[in-house]
C-alpha cells in the first residue's frame, strides 16, 4: 500500500492552522479506513520563518498525533521555495505526495480523486479550479491576462491551476533534479512529461487570516514565471527597435526630401516625442535585458534554495531506527 503525504507550507497561519489539521488529518484517516493508502501516511507542514506562533504550533501537532510531521526553515524563502523543500524532504519515505496550502481554499475533498487518478496510472494529477466566481473583477482577469501571455510565452501551463497537486515519487524525484534558484512549479511540473489528469473543484473563500498573495506578490509570481522560462521578451524587444529604426529611417529620408524642396518645418514637438520615445524604448529594453542577466547572475552563485532547521520526520525515523535521542 502507497504511503502518502500532504504538504503544506504555511507562513503566519496561526488563525488556520488547527482547522487545517483537524481537516487534513480527517481526510488522511477516511483513505486509510477505505484501504487507499498506507496507515503510516501523514501531513507535513513547512514553516516558511513565520513569524507568529506557526511553528510552535506545528511542534504540537507532530507531539500528539503520528499523522503528522513538521520542517521548520531558519528564515522566509517564499512559497515556492518552502513547498519545494516540502517536496524533497518527503520524497524518500512517500510514495505519493500532494501539496496543498494552509488556507484550505482549496476543496481537500478532491485528495481522495487524485488518489483514484493515481491508482489509475497517472504519476501528475493537477487541481484545477472549474471557474472564478469567489475572485474579483480585477483579479478574475488579470489572471485570464497571465495564462494568456503565459501562452503566447510559449510557456507550458495548467490553466486556473496554482499549486494544489499531487505528483507520484518518480515525478518529485524528477523534479529534484531542476536546481534552478528562480523557481516557478507551475512551469516547471509540466516539463516533467509524465502521464497527467485533472480534477476541477470549486475555490473556496479563505476561513480567516490573510491572503499571502497580496497583488505586488502576484505580479512578482507572474514577472518571475515568464522572464525564467521564456526568452520571447527578448525577441519582442528585438524587434520592437528594428521597427524603430524603419521609422526612424522613413523619418530620415521625408525630413530630407522636405529640406530638399524647402518645405521643411520646425517641428519641436515631434522631435522631443521622437526623443522621448526612442529614450523610453531603451531603458525598457536595457532593464529587461538586465534581469535575464541578474537571473544568470543568481543562478551561476548556486546558492542553496531553503536552510532546515528543523526537521520532525527526521526525528520521527530516528526514534523508529531505535533511536530516541533528539537530533
């Protein structure tokens, strides 16, 4: 019988996190009573540097209740940071492995169907939500906007797809071996090329706390997505200045032939247009340039992604091996 494990990065989600559990912990007991998982399966949180009461927290659910395990980071590295480390901390003793966030927007009832798509052959089941009613106006079609130039990126992604997935062993496994630091799991999981299916489920309103994905952390997640897999943005600013030029050229030769027939005209205004156009153009140009090149800045450094501080399952397999001294 597979073990599977569910993990869930959390940062600041002390308001969440004991329905989060009691929740988790319900659907993970109702797989083992149905023989659809193993009966040392568990939840595993990752405290990504919070800086409430989380991980305190966390200490107690892995104390009191086998199902469930703890990974505490020594600082805040972000989602996709925290969820990777998840991810590869697991990797070893789970056989399937689902990720998932604290907030519990998304409907857990759906784990159980991606456990059957797993049966069923599937190594990648992706959570897909069916429509976008509980979002605003303003965000429903940003993101409509983001998976369409995702698309025109040539950029492979799941639409209306976040992070809510379950991946088999060999997927995660596949997966550890991308060390890129700019990090986009949405991007990079269709990449793998195992077998897919998707389950559709309705997006819930988030119970308390707040979101952790405010409008400046969705534009940098959207920036970050497509300047790490795509280099079209460098092609379209390439030919953007070769238009330029062409009308800077047809410019040239109708202020020339004007001077030649004496019908030429002071045109100030043009010209400061001209300038400030051509001026903007550059500088967009220069600092999109310049974050391809601090992208390959960052990735040469090869600078660890996460630090651990703590690890519960570690602790968890040490008293199991016979040893029951804290690591």
């Amino acid at each position: 019988m597979e073990k599977l494990a569910i993990v869930v990065p959390c940062y600041n989600e002390e308001q969440v996190l004991q329905l989060t559990n009691t929740s988790l912990l319900g659907i993970i007991e109702n797989l083992i009573q149905k023989g659809k998982i193993a009966s040392d399966s568990f939840v595993f949180y990752i405290d990504d540097g919070s800086k409430d009461n989380t991980w305190n927290i966390i200490e107690k659910f892995y104390k009191e209740n086998k199902h469930t395990n703890g990974l505490k980071l020594a600082g805040n590295v972000g989602h996709q940071n925290a969820l990777t480390s998840g991810l590869i901390a697991v990797k070893d003793v789970a056989d399937i492995i689902i990720s998932i966030d604290a907030d519990l927007q998304d409907d857990i009832n759906m784990i159980e169907a991606m456990v059957d798509k797993y049966h069923e052959g599937n190594d990648i089941v992706y959570g897909v939500r069916n429509d976008r009613r509980t979002d605003s106006f303003f965000k429903r079609n940003t993101a409509k906007l983001f998976y369409k130039t995702m698309k025109i990126m040539g950029i492979k992604s799941v639409y209306n797809h976040a992070d809510f997935r379950l991946m088999s062993k060999r997927a995660v496994e596949q997966f550890s071996n991308y060390k890129e630091i700019n990090l986009f799991l949405r991007g990079i999981i269709p990449l793998l090329g195992y077998k897919t299916e998707k389950v559709f489920y309705e997006r819930k309103e988030r119970t308390a706390g707040e979101s952790k994905y405010p409008l400046k952390k969705m534009l940098a997640l959207a920036f970050e997505g497509i300047t790490s897999f795509s280099i079209r943005p460098i092609k379209i600013v390439f030919y953007l200045g070769c238009i330029i030029i062409m009308c800077s050229i047809t410019a040239a030769i109708y202020a020339l032939i004007s001077y030649i027939t004496g019908k030429a005209v002071a045109g100030w205004t043009s010209l400061i247009l001209s300038i400030w156009f051509i001026g903007g153009v550059q500088l967009l140009s220069i600092g999109l340039i310049g974050t391809y090149i601090g992208k390959i800045y960052m990735e040469v450094k090869h600078r660890p992604r996460y630090n651990i501080e703590i690890n519960s399952l570690n602790q968890h397999m040490e008293i199991n091996n016979g040893n029951t001294e804290a690591i």
